[in-house]
C-alpha cells in the first residue's frame, strides 16, 4: 500500500492509504479525527470541508494521497490552548449550530473566506456558503456569527 | 431574569464539544473488532423476489456473514411496526401489513433492503454485495395515489384489499352538509402537499455490539427516542429482553422526526452483532439515505368553505388522500389522521367541520411524521382556503380572518375537531405581525417592484398546532400504543453539582441547556453546576423521546416536577439541619430559611447532609438527594402564530425572490429566546423550502428521481433574507413552566405564507413548490387566459 | 424514457431485416459492444461497455422478440443489468416499409432506467437515449446501407408509458442510454 | 469506490506515460467529478493520472490580446485573477459562479472542458469568446473542441494544456441556476470582440454547448438586447428534465441572452 505524509494541525503525520482513500477517511479513520464529518456523496453538502494548503476544500473529494506532502487543518487544530477561535466563539455567542454536524465545516469554510475578505456584507457571506447545507439553523445565525467574526478578527 | 435562568438567552452548553470537532456522533465511535454491514438495496419498486443466492457473496474476501431474510425469520426476528391504531369510518382498525426485517418474498419500494453483507471493511462488504444474485419478477409499479386506488391496481399486500390503509372520518357530517346548504358562498380549493425528504445533515447510523459474557447488546443508533427503540426493537423485534438490551443514541445531527422511527438497517445490524459475536457498524451513505428515510407529507386534497354574506364562516368540508407509501411505521397512521384532522378548524370560529382521509399504499418509501407532522397540511389546507375565500369575496386577507377569529376570552375553545385549544390571543398576533411587515406599506412596494418589471405579492397565514404530544390518556383513547408522559431525573450530588437526566432525546434543540436552566433556576445552584444526560437507556430512567414540539412541555414539565420533589425532600433535611419544622421553612433561589430568621441553610448544604447522614433521622427520612418524576400533563399545547412573507416575481424567468418573512409566534413561555428564535428560523428554511425548492419526484415506475442532493433542492444560506421572529406568548395552563413548544412552529405556518405571497404576486393557483418553470408557466396561463 | 422515430436506409427492406437480424452488425453498430451472441431465432444476449466521461460500466443484456413478421417488423423487450449502477429495460416496435429502393425503419421506444442511473442521473436521460439513438443508426446505416443515408434523428415524442417490445438495436440504444446517463451527472 | 494505482506526475510526458502504460488509465484534473463518480462505483479505471502536480498546467499570463490559463489552474485561480478579472471581467465572474468555494478551489479548467458535461459553464467560455485550446500535440478552436455531450475533439492520448481567450470589446455571461445542484439549466455568454459577435449557450443543448447564429447575426450590426427581440431557439434540440423542460429552456435562452447583452454594455 502507498503511504502518504502531510502536516494536519501542525503536526506531521505518515499513514498507509489505498489509492482510493479519501482524504476524510485518512483523517477520520488514521487520525481519529472525526471532527470532519461526511454528509452527503455528491459533493454538495460541505460537512467535510477542511483546509488544503490554506484553501478550503471538500475532503470527501480529495484523495488521500492527493495531499502528499501538504499543511492540512481541520476542526481540531482551531481553538489554540483550549481558547475558541474567534469564529468559533461567534458561532457560539450568535447561536450558529444546532445539531451540530454540519459546523465543522461550516466554521472551516467561513476560516477560507474571512481570509479573503476581511469584511464580507450578509450577501457576500450568504453566497461563500453555497457549499455548506444545513438543515437546522435556518442560516440566520451562522450569517451572523461570521459578520461577527470577521469583525473581531479585524480588531 | 437570572441571568443563567429561564427566560435567559444562555449560550449552550454543547457548543464548546460541536465547535472543537469533539462532538460524538455515531459514525465517530468504533468499537474494538468491529465489521462493517452494507445492505444491498432493491433497484427495483415492485417485484417478487424469487430467489437470493448469497452463495459467491460469502466466498468474497473479508466476508464475515451475508443474510437474508430467512435467516432473520429463523431467529424470530421482526420487522417495523405500527404505534398508532386508527379506528376507520366503518368501525375496523386500520390495515396494518406484517413487514418483515429484510424484504422476504416481496419488494414494495425502490431502496429497499433485500440482504445485509457483513465484512472486515466496508468497502469488502461492498464489493461482496455486488456478487448476490436476487431474482427478481419485476411488476409494473404503482406510485400516485389515485392510481392507487384504482380496481385495476396491482396489489400490495395480500392483506389489504385495494390498497386502502383507512378511511377515516372527523367532525360532524351532517351539520356540515346543514351549513353548506344555506351558504351565501362556497370556495373550493384543490391542493397538493409535496412529498419531502428530511435530509437531517447526519445519515442514519448504527453500531450493534454483543456481551456474551453478560448477554447483553448494545446498540448506538441515530434515534430521537432510545428508549421507544429499546422497548420496540425488545416487545416486536425480538431482540429483548428489555433489561439485557441498551440503546444509546449519542449525538445526533438532526432528526425532524425520520429518526423516531426504528428501521430495518438498525434492526438487522443489531442482530447481526449477535449472530456474529463481534460488533458490526452500518452507517448509511446520503444515496441510501434518501430512498430509505420516511419521507414526509404527500396529501392530495379537495377542501370547501362555506360562507355567509358578511365572510362569517359556516362550515368546511375536507376530503383528503395521504401517501402511507410501502408500509405503516410508527406514526404513519397517527399523522394524516389526527394529527392533521384535529387543526382542520385552525384558528377561526367555524361551526362546523367535517373531514375525511384514505391513506393508501404505494410503491414508494415509508412517509411518516416529518416536521410538523400533519400539522403543516392541515394550516396549508385551511390558509390557502380562506385566503382564497378572501380574493372571492374580495375582502382583505387579514380582515376576513380577524372576523373568523375565535376571541381570546373564549379559552379554552373545543374545536368542532376534538380538541380542546388551551389558550391564544389571535389578533394580538395579526395586529403585530401587520405592524412588522408593514402591511400599509405594501401597496406603495408592490408599486416599486412593478416600476422594475417585478411582480410583489405579500402572503399570511394564522396557523394553530396541537403539539406537545403527551396526555396519555388521549393519546391511548385514539389508538396510540405508548404513554406520553416523560421522565426525569435529578441528582444533587454531595458536593453541589447537579447531573440531570431526562428521557427526552436533544438532537440539536439544546436540552442541555434549556434543562440546566430549569434545574439552576429552581434548585439555585449555578448553570454551569449543572450536567443533563440523555440518550442512554442505561443511565436514564425511561423517555419518549423528542418529537412533536415535546420536550419543552412535557420534558422540561417533569424537570420542573422532579426539582420541586428535590425541593420538598430536602425541606425535610434542611428541617433536621435547622432544627425547625419543615412546615416553617421557606424555600427560595437554593436557600430554606426559617421563617421570621436570619437561620438558613442552602441545598448544597443539604446534600452533603443526605448523603453524609452521620447524625440523621432515618426514621423520618432516606439518605440521599435523587428524585424522579413522571410528567404527563392534561393536554396537548396550541401554539399559534402570524407570519407573513413577501416576495418578488422575475415574470421572464419565473424566479421568486423572498424579500421578507416574518413571525409573531405564540409559544407559551420563552425559556432561552435565543434558541427559540433559533429553532423558528429553522422551521422557516424547511417550511420555505417546501413552498420553494423541495420536491420528492418518483418517476411512474417508482424509481426516485430526485435520489440526490443535485436534483432534491436543500435551501442554502443565499436563498434566504434575514428573518424576523417575536413573541407575542399566552403561557400554557397546563404544565408548570407555560411552555407551548417550538420545535415544530415554523415549519407549519411559514409554507402557506409563502405560497400565499407567490399567488398574490402572480395573481393564480399553483402548486408546491413553486418552482421557476411552475411559476412561468402559470404566467403563461394567465396572460392567455385574459386574451 | 419515450422516443420514436423513422429512418430512412438505403438498403432494400429484406437486408435491413436481414442486418437487424444479425448479431454481427449489431455488434458493429452499437458502440462499446464486446459481445453479442444469438441464443435462438427470437433471443439473443450482449455485452456492452460504454466509456463516457467519466462515467464507464459494463453492462450484459438479454433480448427477446416477438410478433415476429418477416420482413415488416418485430416487437423486442429485453433487460440489462449494469451491476451497482443499475439496470436498464425496455421494449420497442420496430417496422421497416419499402421506400423505392430504401426502407424506412420506424421505432416505438419505451425504456426504463433503475437503481443508481434513475437516482442520480434523471438529468440527462432523455438527451442521453437521443444521442445512443443517434450514435447507433449513424453506424447501423453506415454498416447497411450506402453513404448519406442517416436521414432523420429520432425525437422525442410522449408515447404511452406501457409500450411494448424493442428492436434489438433500439432496445440495446435504451440499454446504452441508460448507461450514457451516468456521465451526465457530474460536471465541473 | 474500486481501488487504483494513483499516479502523481511531474511533467506531462510522464502523465503520457502513466497513462499509456495503464490497461484503463483516467486522467484526472481537480478531480471534482471524476471522484464523486468513482465513489457511485460508476466506473473503475485501473489508473487514475493526477495532472495536479504538473506545474506547465498553472498559471494565468496576460499577452496582450489575449489571456492565455493554464488547463491546472483552479475556478477560484481565475475568478481572482486580476489579469483576467480587467480584461475579461465575464470570465472571472463565469469561473466565479461554477459550483461553490470548495469546488472551485480543486476544480480545473482543463478538467471542465475535458470532460464537456452539457450543463458545465466553462464550455460557454471558450465558445463564447471563441477561445483556443491548446494540447500537449496542437490548437484546436473552440469551435471544433466541442463535438457533443461529454465529448470533444480530444485523443485518448491527448492532454489539455492550456487555454487562449482573445480580450473581447464587451462580453457577459448569463447563467439561471438549477437550484440543487447550481449547474446551469441555461448559461449564455454573449461577446463581441476579435472573434467577432458571439453567443454561447450552455446547459439548454442536448448535444453541449452551442452557438446561435440568428442572434449572432442580428447583434452584428447592432449589440444591444432589443436586437434579440423575438428572436428564438427551437425547444426540439434542448435538454429535458425535472428542473426544466425544453420549452422552458428555449425561452430562457432568449433571456439570458438578453441580459447578457445588456450587461455586456
């Protein structure tokens, strides 16, 4: 079996994979880091999104050995010594979960987008999720959370 | 307010574990040696199987066991069931097929689960799957319901002589025809519910796992009722006895009802780790997911209102056809029938109603409660015909209704419908709802968007719901299976935290926190002190579960109950304690005092007296501080609500943007804001994405067609304008907190508001959903119809 | 899925009989065919592999015909199965009349589609069939007749949902359709 | 999914190589619609080539009169791009409304042109702007690129390297959404520039992406949305599913293309 090597959440980590393995496998499976979850097979959901090299990604359409080589990081590596990173905190200060399963990667992918726009309108937000369903919240909330992180991590 | 306590919009405890990727849902937990089971699903909608040959199958690598249904029959094992008896017009219980735990002889649906295969990986269990040869007799499905119906239909079960689950009546007949009769107008409406598939973001999972040291099986499932599971999968599947079977149901992501249900995948992978000795875990992919999941809604109905001269409405006639689709599951008899037919009379004054339902099979997935749960179809059956009313008689929409209205001094009112609604304040709502949309202010926008080439309209709906499913006397009277009561149960520690255990199932609501708001407001111990627990029948008393808008009115009831029984217990310490009567102590925020004293002691004192009993009256009282209630209240709650939406027409493309959606909702006490606005907003994506965008499809050989999320529309973030929700609450008489419940509310009232804003701008009937080509096509109609 | 539609071949009505009869310009005609066998005069078996996009399955087929009547016509029903992908089934009546010296070959297609090609790739199923239809006649004609003899396409016209019977390559056409569907599905 | 030998190329020889040496090789780009097909169990090569690693696939260069990207750059690569977004804003906003973030992140434009899914967007592109394509062996036109559903003028052997698109006077791009799935049930791009008056329609055709000469000929003279007045396509051709019939479809071509004109200025 190939191996593969990368860096998720700062740390370097070597695994066997198949060809075949998808990338949130490696991570659920070698890892056990079940943060990232898989919701759908067609790619639309985005409940697996992780960050690939600084870009979100959908790690249910990524091959494992796809990131030979490259910085990964999901949920887990967010909050640094126990402290909520700031979208995570605004998630929580505006209600923006309910069940929960689809936040990991809808905190991720809010991550790729406050790094690209530091101060995105409600349409800029509500349009950057496009790839991220949820079935609970409505959006209301996780709109809000990011508007607000945004304007925390602006300072 | 305390700041932790109810009425607090506190930020919930479970967040911290979601955010962090902590959180632990069934497809995270592994369990040592586990194999994975995959299940080969039918590709066909009707057929008769006349053979299985698992021969090769058995021989793949990894293969630890591939079953069927012979092998589940042979070890007594059953199949879903029914938890709702449903009494027919002529008198005989509804029919109920017996189904099997995999499809034995017989497939009735495309999906369903014809053999398991267990192996050392999933994807081994995969490639064996596709070595089982099933010989199928394929026959010519039946999926729309009149069809159905029809003599010449083939049929379903062997039992159930043209596919007719019930017939099923409500209201007063003859009165109704008396009204009809001296009506100065009748306005008939036809109208479909769309068939929705629930889409909870996570898929239905299970873990099976045997002890045969102990004998015991645990089984980790996506449930929102562990308890319900253990005691079905222990009385009708044979997989009990009750006390050696423990279901645990961790986190789970979204249930809106098609996780009450206990499904064959459950049932098999149970017993397969059983049969095997060795833990066996089964987690459905979204492909499986959308043809096995209950589906939800599916009415086809005709409704008349009758009306005098000045609007007042006399009577309404309801004639309504429900898809079971294969076969009954829990509440599949329950949900068109009396948890639709008793809102038919909605919030109006309508003397009298009369409405009938027939459920029928087809060769479609099981349909089952889904948010709402019958509710929704009854407030769309109602708000589309008295606003339809309204156009006729050209009246305004919201005078018409305010003219209907049952008057707030007439609560409690017994609806011609079997219902008694405990309290409500219609036209607070209406008249606040008209202040926040800006109901004056519509014409000069409807004027704006039509300078843009833009079609406006603005649509209401006043709806009512019967939920809080609980008095259980009720619920047995008309043939439910179960109590309905909950549980709870409180533990002061010796040390001062509080765990809390209840027998309502979170899956997103945030019992956590709601239920340590209780317990930190009544008990007076700190919100962070306190720990709730649920979804483990080996830690929790018993439970319902969480469903029908439930856990707040009755869950948080028992709370309340098994707090006060804290308290009066540990008035009988603290008595011993301060050396007082316990008739002269006062009780309040954690402290009894000795009234008229500055002598006090608090409950965590108290505690560590119970269970450190050194110098104790054991004669008077037990050691311990740990009490358990059973609350089972007096009757269902009426929530009740206006919301209004407003949206825009692009009349080249039949695009219907929203512009605003807006409730003012009455759900009894309020005991965290934020999460009821919360669960509001989320009942209004589901309720828009049934109006707009949802749509189950079956081709007309019972193939599903919109199988996946590229071709079923779940509402994004981008399809939705912020919206507004306020609270104008009636509290509940009859639980202790006033709570009402809404968990369901905004699922019922937001479809019709909608589809009601999509006719007023395009000024003609359509369907749900109102999809662009459904909306440019009925612009097409009119316009050639007015030449 | 429903299609009819006519053909005009350059052939006489006996050789395309004849040529619909044949197992080895079948094979020639339908594209991705790796096996085509004749089990009796009214049953035949196929092996299909079609490669579109990124889609590739393999399907195995039998045929029946019926209402055989030399050389005006036959009904033909038959099924494939496409392994995880699905299956595919349908009939057709197929009718040849003497044009001059050409024939004309008219087909009532009645098609069906199950199991994941129905679920996931319900988008592109009439286009699909359309495209296998045209694909097949491009090549039967070439293979039959003389040069410049594919005439018309087939369209799609609403026939009732319980046709019956397909010509082979009709029915094969369906079968292909059916797999064609599952490129359709995915793009970016 | 069935399992593969995974192979990650540095240069488009060994790509070749990769390829050609595998009994059932696929060639792979961003890999957003291989995977999910391989994942349906819809097809199993026995070698899957990722041209993901091969840096003569990247990058964006502005020539002038044209724009010429790379086949391995990314849907998020170009939307951004500011070469790309001055001189062909309907371009970015195209490569900007394909899928969602994630997707476009991985997505590629040799990937999507490669595999010519009718309902894609990046067809329209090259069509519309009269692009040309060049592969590891010639150019080819976009006009003979796209032969028909899924296919292209491509051989089995024949990698795409990179795409030439003329800077034009004025050009946009109209896209209705289906609303799951966010590919186009129609898509027009409308330009006028080197490659003279052009529109593309994606997402409506049976047989892909197609141009539609009576509109081209009535924009000639005079590029403005009045000079599509009753103008229409014939539904017979157009694609038909539970989203939108043909009928449907015929008619938002003709608004789309309407307001492709008009945004087009």
């Amino acid at each position: 079996m190939p191996s593969v090597s990368m860096t998720v959440n700062g740390k370097a980590v070597t695994g066997e994979v198949e060809g075949r393995t998808l990338l949130v496998e490696f991570l659920r499976q070698n890892l056990n880091l079940t943060g990232t979850h898989v919701g759908c097979d067609t790619s639309q959901c985005g409940a697996c999104v992780v960050h690939v090299n600084g870009k979100s990604v959908k790690s249910c359409t990524t091959l494992a050995l796809q990131a030979e080589g490259a910085e990964v990081s999901t949920i887990e590596g967010m909050a640094t010594n126990g402290d909520l990173h700031p979208i995570q905190a605004a998630f929580k200060e505006h209600h923006g979960l309910q069940c929960g399963f689809c936040t990991p990667g809808m905190v991720m992918s809010a991550a790729d987008l406050l790094q690209q726009n530091q101060d995105p309108s409600e349409t800029e937000v509500r349009e950057w999720l496009e790839g991220n369903i949820c079935r609970c919240t409505g959006y209301q909330n996780i709109v809000k959370a990011i508007q607000a992180a945004s304007q925390e991590m602006k300072g | 307010m305390a700041e932790s306590g109810i009425g607090a919009s506190v930020r919930r405890k479970e967040d911290n574990r979601f955010l962090t990727g902590k959180g632990r849902y069934t497809d995270d937990i592994n369990r040592h040696g586990q194999a994975y089971a995959y299940f080969l699903l039918s590709p066909h909608a009707r057929a008769k199987i006349n053979g299985i040959d698992t021969s090769a199958a058995k021989q793949a690598p990894g293969v630890v066991g591939v079953f069927t249904a012979a092998d589940l029959a042979a070890d007594g094992v059953g199949g879903p069931i029914c938890g709702w008896v449903v009494t027919q017009k002529n008198g005989e219980p509804h029919k109920s097929p017996a189904v099997s735990a995999l499809a034995s002889d017989r497939i009735n649906f495309a999906g369903e689960q014809v053999a398991v295969v267990v192996a050392e990986t999933l994807t081994q269990a995969k490639d064996a799957a596709e070595l089982i040869e099933v010989d199928y007799d394929v026959q010519q499905a039946v999926t729309k319901m009149k069809d159905s119906l029809s003599s010449s239909a083939p049929q379903l079960h062997d039992d159930v002589p043209g596919n007719l689950c019930f017939d099923w009546e409500i209201g007063d007949k003859a009165a109704t025809d008396a009204a009809f009769a001296n009506a100065h107008h009748v306005t008939k409406i036809d109208i479909l519910n769309n068939r929705l598939i629930p889409n909870a973001m996570e898929t239905r999972a299970a873990i099976g796992d045997y002890d045969s040291g102990t004998e015991t099986m645990t089984l980790y499932t996506t449930s929102q009722n562990p308890h319900v599971a253990r005691l079905v999968l222990a009385a009708f599947m044979g997989l009990g006895p009750e006390n050696k079977l423990r279901v645990v149901a961790p986190d789970v992501g979204g249930g809106f009802g098609s996780k009450i249900y206990v499904y064959r995948d459950e049932i098999v992978t149970l017993w397969a780790a059983k049969k095997l000795d060795r833990p066996v875990k089964w987690v459905a992919d979204r492909s499986a997911a959308f043809l096995t999941d209950a589906h939800g809604r599916d009415h086809d109905t005709h409704a008349e209102l009758a009306v005098d001269k000045d609007g007042t409405f006399l009577g309404l006639r309801v004639s309504t056809l429900a898809n079971v689709g294969a076969h009954n599951q829990i509440f599949s008899t329950a949900t068109p029938s009396y948890l639709y037919g008793c809102l038919l009379a909605g919030q109006y004054k309508t003397p009298a109603v009369y409405g009938e339902v027939k459920t029928v099979f087809t060769n479609t997935a099981p349909v089952d409660a889904y948010r709402g749960a019958g509710r929704p179809e009854a407030t769309f059956v109602v708000e589309r015909l008295v606003d339809k009313t309204a156009r006729e008689l050209g009246m305004d929409a919201t005078d018409l209704r305010r003219k209907n209205f049952i008057p707030k001094d007439q609560f409690p009112y017994q609806s011609p419908c079997l219902v008694q609604y405990d309290s409500g304040d219609f036209n607070l709502l209406l008249d606040r709802a008209k202040e926040v949309i800006d109901y004056d202010g519509f014409a000069a926008r409807r004027q704006e968007s039509a300078a843009r080439g833009k079609l406006r309209g603005l649509g209401l709906s006043c709806w009512i719901e019967a939920c809080g499913l609980a008095p259980s006397a009720v619920v047995g009277a008309l043939g439910g299976g179960v109590g309905q009561w909950e549980s709870a149960n409180i533990k002061f520690n010796p040390t001062g935290s509080v765990t809390v255990f209840t027998g309502s199932h979170s899956h997103g609501q945030g019992h956590e926190t709601v239920y340590a708001q209780i317990v930190s407001d009544q008990l007076g111990v700190p919100f962070d002190s306190v720990e709730v627990v649920h979804g483990d029948t080996a830690v929790v008393p018993f439970g319902m579960g969480t469903y029908g808008s439930r856990s707040g009115p009755v869950g948080g009831g028992a709370i309340y109950k098994a707090a006060q029984k804290i308290i009066e217990k540990g008035r009988k310490v603290a008595a011993h304690l301060l050396e007082a009567s316990a008739e002269d102590l006062e009780y309040a925020d954690g402290t009894y005092t000795v009234a008229g004293t500055d002598r006090t002691k608090t409950l965590a004192e108290v505690a560590f007296a119970a269970y450190v009993p050194h110098n104790y009256p054991l004669d008077e009282v037990e050691p311990g501080l740990d009490e358990t209630a059973f609350f089972d209240p007096a009757n269902f709650t009426f929530p009740s609500g206006a919301y209004f939406a407003e949206v825009e027409v692009d009349p080249d493309t039949g695009h219907v943007t929203i512009m605003n959606m807006i409730g003012i909702d009455d759900v009894g006490t309020v005991m965290n804001p934020m999460i009821v606005h919360g669960q509001l907003h989320g009942g209004f994506a589901q309720g828009i994405g049934q109006a707009l965008y949802e749509q189950c499809v079956y081709d007309e050989n019972g193939q599903l067609i919109t199988g996946s999320l590229m071709d079923y529309c779940m509402p994004r973030a981008d399809n939705f304008p912020m919206f507004t929700t306020e609270e104008t609450n009636q509290p509940c008489p009859h639980n202790p907190l006033g709570v009402k419940g809404c968990g369901e509310a905004g699922a019922i009232g937001s479809p019709v508001a909608m589809l009601n804003a999509v006719v007023d701008a395009i000024g003609t009937d359509i369907d749900m959903p109102a999809t662009p080509e459904k909306v440019w096509r009925a612009l097409q109609s009119r316009a050639q119809a007015a030449e | 899925m429903e299609m009819s539609g006519q053909h005009r071949i350059r052939a006489s009505r006996q050789a395309v009989w004849e040529a619909l009869n044949d197992p080895e310009i079948l094979k020639q005609s339908i594209p991705g065919c790796e096996e085509i066998e004749k089990i009796s005069d009214t049953s035949l078996t196929a092996k299909v592999k079609l490669k579109i996009g990124p889609v590739s399955a393999k399907f195995a087929g039998a045929v029946e015909l019926s209402d055989l009547d030399p050389p005006n016509g036959y009904t033909i029903a038959g099924e494939g199965k496409g392994g995880a992908a699905g299956f595919a089934k349908g009939g057709a009546k197929v009718t040849l009349e003497e044009d001059g010296a050409a024939t004309i070959l008219r087909y009532e297609v009645n098609a069906k589609v199950g199991g994941k090609l129905a679920q996931i790739g319900s988008r592109l199923v009439d286009s699909t069939a359309k495209k296998m239809a045209e694909d097949f006649f491009g090549r039967f004609s070439e293979v039959v007749g003389t040069p410049e003899d594919m005439e018309t396409a087939p369209e799609a016209v609403a026939a009732p949902p319980e046709a019956q019977g397909l010509s082979p390559l009709v029915w094969i056409v369906g079968l292909i359709a059916v797999v064609g569907v599952l490129l359709l599905i995915f793009a970016f | 999914m069935y399992d593969f030998n995974y192979h990650r190329p540095k240069s488009i020889d060994e790509a070749l190589s990769a390829l050609t040496s595998a009994s059932d090789g696929k060639l792979m780009g961003g890999g957003q619609t291989l995977l999910p097909t391989l994942k349906m169990r819809l097809a199993s090569p026995s070698d899957v080539v990722d041209l993901g690693a091969i840096s003569d696939l990247k990058g964006i260069s502005d020539q002038g009169g044209a724009i010429v990207i790379g086949a391995g750059t990314t849907h998020a690569e170009v939307a951004s791009n500011a070469a790309v977004k001055s001189k062909i804003p309907a371009l970015a906003a195209l490569a900007d409304g394909i899928g969602d973030p994630q997707v476009r992140n991985r997505g590629t434009l040799g990937g999507s042109i490669a595999n010519n899914d009718p309902a894609a967007d990046y067809p329209a592109a090259l069509l519309g702007l009269g692009a040309s394509v060049k592969t590891n062996k010639r150019d080819i036109a976009a006009d003979d690129f796209f032969t028909g559903m899924f296919e292209t003028a491509l051989a089995d052997d024949e990698i795409v390297v990179s795409v030439s698109f003329p800077v034009p006077e004025k050009a946009s791009y109209a896209k209705f959404p289906n609303p799951a799935s966010r590919y186009a049930v129609v898509g027009v791009l409308a330009s006028k520039g080197p490659a003279g008056v052009r529109v593309a329609v994606t997402g409506a055709g049976q047989g892909g992406v197609f141009r539609v000469a009576a509109m081209e000929s009535a924009l000639d003279g005079n590029f403005s949305a009045e000079a599509l007045a009753g103008i229409s396509v014939p539904s017979g051709d157009l694609n038909a599913d539970i989203h939108a019939s043909a009928e449907y479809r015929a008619h938002l071509v003709g608004v789309m293309a309407k307001r492709a004109v008009e945004a087009a200025g």
